[in-house]
C-alpha cells in the first residue's frame, strides 16, 4: 500500500467497494453478526462511516483498522453478552484471576483466529484494496505486564474461554503501560507507553458498576447493637473505581469471558469553590491524586513515595474487584455466605495477597460477619500460585507504611498472625525460631508485613510453576508453610496458548502440521504427538525446512528495515528473548560470542558455523547491571558486525522494544533457544514453552520447566550444560570462587579482559568495569563456573546444525512432544485439583 491509504480504496471485481455505496445507503449496512466475506465487508463500511465517521478521502490506516476492530467485537459481543445471561441464569461458579498483569498482545488477530474469520476478513479487506497485515500492524499493543507473568495470564484467559469455564480476569487498566524502549548509542531508553492514545475499540467502559475505595485516615472501635465490637475505619481519601470490560473470546466456542480492569477517579473531578478563589491547581488537585493509581505499570519503588504507590494500587485493584465480585453475588441472588461457592479466586503472585484481609474486612465490617465465618469464607475462596524463588522478591511491606495507607488492615493483619501463631505453636511447641520465621510480622530490624506469608496462610491451596520450582518451594523458599500445611502444596506446570503463538503467529507451519493430523491439535496439543509419525519422511523434512526458512527470512527483513543490519537466513538463528535479569544470564550467551570472536581474531580461517546472535527484552529502568548487560551486548555487536575478520560468520543484533508483536515474529524464526539461567532461579519460563513449540531446539540448564520439557522431548533432543541445582546450592555453602575459573580457562580469561579492557568499548576500560568486577569477586549466579559446559555445548550445537537432516529431525520432535505444555492443560488441572469448577456450555441466542 501506498501512505495514503484511501488512495487505495477503488472499485474491484467484488459486488462491493467502497465507491459503489452511496451515502444514503449507509443504513443498509447494519448485519452485526454475519460471517461471511461480504456481510463483514459492508460491517466494515458501516462502522467506517457511523462509528469513525470517515469517508475515503480522509481516512487513516487508523480509521480503516478501528472500523476493522469495531466490526469483529460486534460479532465478539453476540457471544459475550449471552455468556454473561447464561452465567446468571445458572448462578455458575466462577473463576476470578486476580492479577496485578495482563500482557494480552494484539486483540485482531487473536480474535479473528478464534472466530474463524481471519481468512475471510483477509479476503474482504483485500477486496478493499486493504492489507489485513498492515491493519493488524497498527493496532497498538496494550503493554499491561512485565513480561512472564502478564503473559501466562493472558494465555490463561484465552483457556479458560476456550474450555467454557465461567472466569472474570481482574487488574488495572494502566493509562500507560510497560516503557516502550528505545536504543540510543547502546543504551536503554525508556519513552512513555502511550498505548491509548488512539483510543481502544475492545473495552467497553462500565461507570454504573463504579465502586469507592478508601485510603490512609485512622479506625474508630465501638460496640453494635447486640454488644458486638466493631471497627469502623475513617478515610483521609476516597477514590472511584471505574470498570472497563474486554470481552475474551475462546477458540471454536460461544463462550465470551471477561477482563475487567479498573481506573481511577475521584468522586468529585472539578473543585468549584477552589476554582472561583482562583486556586486553578487546586481546583482539579484531587483528580491528579487519585488518577495516579492507574496512571503506570510498576512505579519504581526505590523511594517511600513509589512503595506508597504500588501498595495502593495493589489494595486499588482487589478492594474494587472483592467488591465488585459482592455485587455480582447480589445480583444472582445467592446469600454472601456463598461467597466461596460461587468464586474460586486464584492470587497471580504477591501482588494481590492484601486480598485476603480486604474480604475479611469487608464480611466482617460492612456486613457484620463474625471471624470464624469470615475465616471459613476467606480460607476457602483464595489458592496462590508463587512465581519465584528470589527471596527478594516476595513481597514486603514496611509497617509504618502499610499502617498509614491502609489503618484497618494492618488490625486484621495483626488479629490473622496472632491465630496464626497460635496454631503453629500447638504443632510445633517450643520452637520460637520457626515462630520469627513463619510469622506473617517481620521482626529482624524494621519491620514488615510478609506478603508471601499472608497469602500461604490464606490460601487453601499453594503451588509452583513447574516441578522443580514446587520442589524447591517446598524444599527451601517456603519450607516452613509446607511442613505446616503439605496438604495445601501442589504443582501446576505453566502452559501456552497454541492459539496465538502458533496458529496465529506461525500459520504456515500450523496449515503444514494440519494438513497432516487435522487441526483438532490446536484445542488439544497432545495431539501434535501424530507428527512423529512424519519425523523421518524426507518431503516432510524439506517442507518443515522450507517454513523454517521463510520465517527467517521475514525476521531477517525485519531486522534490515529495523537495525539496518543485514543478516543471512542460512545462518544459525540463536535467539535469547526474554526480561533482562542478571540470574536469566544473558551475559553468559556474551562471553560466547566474544569467545567464537576471539577464535576468529586468532585464525582468520578457523571454520565457525555461522550465526545471527539475536537478543531481546526489557531491563528494569532502575536496574542498572541489566542495562549495562544491553550496553555490553550492542557494543559486542557493534565491532563484531564491522570487523571483516569475521566476513559475516557472526552477526549480534539486539531488537529493541520486545513485546508480544515482536514475540509473534521471533519464535517462528528460532534455530536455537537460549534458555540458560542459573539452575535454580527460573520458576518456570514459558518463553521456553513457545520456542519449542516452533520447533527450536533448546540449549538450557536444568532450570525451571526446562526440566519437564527435556524430559518430553528427549534428552538427545535437548543441549544439555551446566550445574545442577543442588550443584549450585553445594558450591554456594562450601564457598565459590569465581576467579578460581577465570585463572585456569585460557579462553574464559580472554574474553574478560578482552571486555575489560575497553576493546570493546572504544578504549573506555571503565564502563563495563561493574560488570567485570561482579563476575570476577562475586558471579552469584555462576556464569564462570558454567562456561567451559556452555562453550563445549555450544560447539555441539554447531556441528549438529551442520547436518541439516538431524538438525530438522530434532526440530520436528520439539514441536511434536509439547503437548503437555499447553495452557489448556493447566486450566484443567487448575479446574479439577484447586478450583473444582466445571465448564458452561453457552447456546448461541440471539441478542
């Protein structure tokens, strides 16, 4: 196309275009719920028109993609809105997902995928003289997540709709969301994400389900009527809860769930009295305070200030979700004592823990329940699922400032661990030290609420993300709780979505493996075990390789247009994607390009396999050793990509702005993933999952789900490198020394000083100089004593890929044995072990 998108727009072999519709024809156009190719044409025209208002001449690409969007959610609400009476109708227990993140990706395709339309739409908009690509290139994408746990998420969303269990997705509808990033002379940089800017065609706003939240002031205590003690708790703020509601649609199903994501307002948005005094500030002061709550994805919480501001806005989201979750019971007339009955709310991480008090205050103090009742009805309601093994990150909160925030709770929180307590004692008498660390009340210091702790005793049901991390939680991070509590502990291995991350973004191989067993796989993935059948079939071999190729050639382009960079598809596509954390080790993927640089720099002629280095993600924008772990990998890049020694063997690219969008492009293209963390530190990883999935082979420790997928697919069909994690632990306990490595590996000495000394960045020997020394008198996550393993494995990498028929071998039994790491098969698992929901079926009526 050309800039001007309406330049072409013109008449066509097609019983309709755009200039064969007369103006007062437009109220013709009005089938909302149609699905073939000519019906969603004249939807399309008709939302042009009504809803955006534009005509040809003066529409935008923007326009003829919200028109597009509006056209899809119609037939998007036909199926939502008879969800929604089915689910009242039967008063169906449902499931609530409380989390502090949905990184959903773009809502077009995905939904065009699973209403059976994409091919139709492709060809109506092509009738148009429209890219359906170029439409769905300009939908922004909502950033409302970090990275993998607004990821699983959203995957979940789309299995809980696709197996027809009633759910509700509850968080924050952020006004901007996760940073877009920037490269500027090596360096990440953080611009605002402005994500609705052009405004949103998928959410519906709900303002007369508005609910008030109260923060900071103090409680007042008083005796009721029947001589009960009561605490009443007395404001110094109120803020308004607004809900906005997208719909999720499941895949060859009627079943339309719903996220809900709140903002905030303040009750009274304009101050007349301080308007008229000439006080202009003032006059609005309360709507920029209480607006602030949803303004942006993670405040940094290195000042007292940003703490404040994530605690409220994770008190924001579950107090307006409990509440709103009350309103809905109300509405389908069953008692609050059936609270936990109707509701199964699963706590994504720490963030929503304060959840458990917020029930109880609001069964015991708006609604007069007496404790053990409320106790019964908490207990029952909430399961957690932990996402880490980092001590540092489980929640805690200073008590000064939880008590000034939130006055009632930290009450609740002290009458909760005193019971607590109390029964911790009777199992376990005279043990005060497992009585300092179970307690839900740091003491060591300043004090803190625990919020790991708070969720484990309010939660029936805990579990982990994949085997080893169950393990481990049990083992180590929250050993206590678990010879508290075994019964609560279970393991419920992550998943994803087969739906966007194959169908969607690979549909070449999809239509490739579809052709061969059907396409029943994409709603049950165990399925995709037929294709071994086909594993050593040449023509299939040829094929598989071809779609390969191709999805490396399109990432290759976009890579030229993006990073001016060219890149040969031929080439090994090593690929590391992911957040940047120091435990995740992309610097260890560092010091192996430098050291095939090195080798290189020593014998010009050397045989290397060549390779396309290509990382991505997101450092922390307070997190300074990640940032300069981006810096070192663009400056690597930036001599090894000009140095004609190299005559293009290795090329070093970094994507910037990694997002689902990106996402859908990368996994395609992977060769080899690169899932290398410190064996120990990755709770689960779906990004692992997803690469396999398209049929990349893994390179990775015994980490995380790395375990499970290694078991799945094979551990011929799986690099397998460094320590263990009981390895690790002992190397840990027994003392480590990093430099012991660095003094007896000749090529490990090499690539560090080669860094050191400023080689690599223009003579400056000082600015990867914190990089070097943590490595060198720390390396907590044991880069150098994992890199003669990683070296020796990477060099079996290379030579396997020469034999391009193992290599596609290999592939073919990545993609075929990842059945079990379907988002599906969590959802079940959830459904039968935590949640004891059963599935809806939802009849189509008409609206």
């Amino acid at each position: 196309m050309t800039s001007n998108p309406s330049a072409q727009i013109h008449g066509s072999s097609s019983e309709l275009s755009l200039d064969a519709i007369d103006l007062q024809d437009r109220c013709e156009l009005s089938n909302r719920t149609g699905m073939d190719s000519e019906t969603l044409k004249r939807a399309f025209l008709n939302n042009l028109f009504y809803v955006q208002g534009k005509f040809p001449a003066l529409a935008t690409t923007n326009d003829y993609y919200m028109a597009l969007a509006y056209t899809v959610r119609d037939r998007l609400l036909q199926r939502w809105i008879n969800t929604a009476a089915t689910y009242t109708e039967l008063g169906s227990r449902t499931v609530a997902y409380f989390s502090a993140e949905f990184l959903m990706g773009p809502h077009l395709g995905n939904n065009l995928i699973n209403l059976g339309i994409y091919d139709q739409v492709e060809q109506g908009m092509a009738e148009l003289g429209l890219s359906l690509d170029e439409l769905q290139e300009e939908e922004e994408e909502p950033g409302l997540g970090n990275g993998g746990l607004g990821r699983l998420a959203a995957c979940y969303l789309d299995s809980l709709a696709t197996l027809d269990i009633p759910s509700l997705g509850y968080g924050i509808r952020y006004e901007f969301g996760i940073f877009d990033q920037d490269i500027r002379d090596g360096w990440q940089v953080e611009r605002t994400d402005k994500w609705l800017s052009a405004g949103n065609p998928w959410e519906i706003a709900r303002p007369e389900w508005s609910v008030e939240i109260k923060l900071g002031g103090h409680t007042e205590h008083y005796t009721d009527d029947h001589g009960n003690y009561r605490s009443r708790w007395v404001p110094d703020q109120v803020v308004k809860g607004i809900p906005y509601d997208t719909p999720i649609l499941g895949y060859q199903t009627n079943t339309a769930n719903t996220l809900r994501l709140w903002t905030a307002e303040a009750p009274e948005s304009f101050d007349f009295r301080s308007f008229n005094s000439g006080d202009y500030l003032g006059a609005v002061y309360e709507k920029m305070i209480s607006e602030n709550i949803s303004k942006v994805l993670y405040p940094n919480d290195d000042s007292s200030q940003g703490k404040q501001l994530r605690l409220t806005q994770q008190f924001f989201f579950v107090s307006c979700s409990l509440q709103d979750m009350i309103r809905i019971l109300h509405g389908q007339n069953l008692p609050l004592e059936n609270f936990h009955k109707k509701f199964a709310v699963q706590l994504n991480d720490t963030h929503p823990a304060i959840s458990v008090v917020e029930l109880m205050r609001l069964l015991i103090d708006h609604h007069q329940m007496d404790w053990e009742q409320a106790w019964t009805i908490t207990h029952q309601t909430f399961a957690y699922t932990n996402h880490t093994l980092l001590p540092e990150a489980l929640e805690r909160w200073p008590i000064e400032l939880f008590g000034s925030l939130l006055p009632r709770h930290l009450e609740l929180i002290y009458e909760i661990n005193q019971r607590f307590l109390d029964e911790v004692r009777i199992k376990f008498p005279d043990d005060e030290e497992r009585m300092i660390r179970m307690s839900l009340i740091d003491e060591s210091g300043e004090r803190y609420v625990r919020m790991a702790h708070l969720a484990c005793v309010g939660s029936h049901a805990i579990n982990g993300v994949a085997a080893l991390h169950t393990e481990l939680l049990q083992k180590d991070v929250l050993r206590d709780f678990y010879e508290m509590y075994p019964h609560k502990f279970t393991n419920k291995t992550n998943g994803v979505t087969p739906r966007r991350f194959m169908v969607l973004s690979n549909s070449q191989l999809s239509k490739l493996i579809t052709s061969k067993i059907g396409d029943s796989w994409i709603k049950n993935l165990k399925e995709l075990q037929q294709l071994e059948q086909f594993v050593d079939d040449a023509g299939f071999q040829v094929e598989w390789r071809r779609i390969k190729q191709h999805s490396k050639t399109e990432l290759a382009t976009y890579i030229q247009n993006n990073n001016n960079i060219t890149v040969d598809p031929d080439s090994l596509f090593d690929i590391q994607a992911k957040r940047f954390h120091e435990y995740k080790r992309q610097h260890l993927s560092l010091l192996h390009i430098v050291t095939l640089y090195n080798r290189i720099k020593a014998n010009p002629d050397i045989e290397i396999t060549p390779r396309t280095f290509i990382f991505g993600g997101k450092a922390a924008p307070g997190y300074f050793m990640a940032k300069l772990i981006i810096k070192l990998i663009n400056s690597v890049g930036n001599v090894v990509n000009r140095d004609p020694d190299v005559r293009g063997r290795l090329k070093v690219v970094f994507l910037k702005d990694y997002n689902v969008k990106l996402a859908q492009r990368i996994y395609p293209a992977a060769d080899l993933s690169e899932q290398i963390s410190t064996a120990g530190k990755e709770a689960s990883g779906t990004g692992n999952m997803k690469f396999a999935l398209n049929g990349a082979l893994t390179i990775g420790t015994l980490d995380g789900a790395n375990v499970e997928i290694r078991e799945e697919v094979g551990e011929e069909n799986f690099f397998l490198f460094g320590l263990t994690t009981e390895e690790v632990y002992h190397k840990r306990a027994h003392g480590y020394r990093s430099r012991d490595y660095y003094h007896t590996n000749a090529e490990l000495k090499l690539a560090i000083d080669r860094i050191a000394s400023g080689f690599f960045s223009q003579g400056d020997a000082e600015l990867f100089r914190p990089l070097v020394d943590d490595l060198l008198n720390q390396d907590q996550y044991f880069l150098f004593a994992d890199y003669a393993s990683y070296i020796a494995c990477q060099d079996q990498v290379a030579a396997v890929y020469k034999d391009q028929t193992k290599w596609t071998r290999m592939s073919i039994l990545n993609a075929a044995r990842m059945g079990k790491f379907s988002s599906d098969r969590s959802i079940e698992d959830y459904c039968r072990d935590i949640w004891k929901v059963e599935p809806v079926n939802v009849e189509l009526r008409q609206c």
